[in-house]
C-alpha cells in the first residue's frame, strides 16, 4: 500500500513539472541557456 501512494504522489509530482514546462514553452521561455550556436535543437 505504501508503495502505491509513493508512486502516485510521484505521478503527481511529474505531471506538475511537465505541465510547467509546457507552459513554459507555451508562453515563449526557452530552457537552455540561449547559446544557440552550441545547441543543435534550436532553430
């Protein structure tokens, strides 16, 4: 049972950052470092 609750409380906890980071991309903020030159997934 306690294991079960951990795993749901970490569920949560994903989904959270996941859904910041899509907000986050959303509303233009990048999560690099802005050093485009360097980075092969910026276009």
């Amino acid at each position: 049972m306690g294991t079960f609750v951990i795993g749901i409380i970490l569920a949560g906890i994903v989904a959270l950052i996941i859904r910041s980071m899509i907000k986050d991309k959303k509303s233009g903020k990048s999560q690099c470092g802005g050093d485009c030159s360097h980075c092969r997934g910026c276009h």
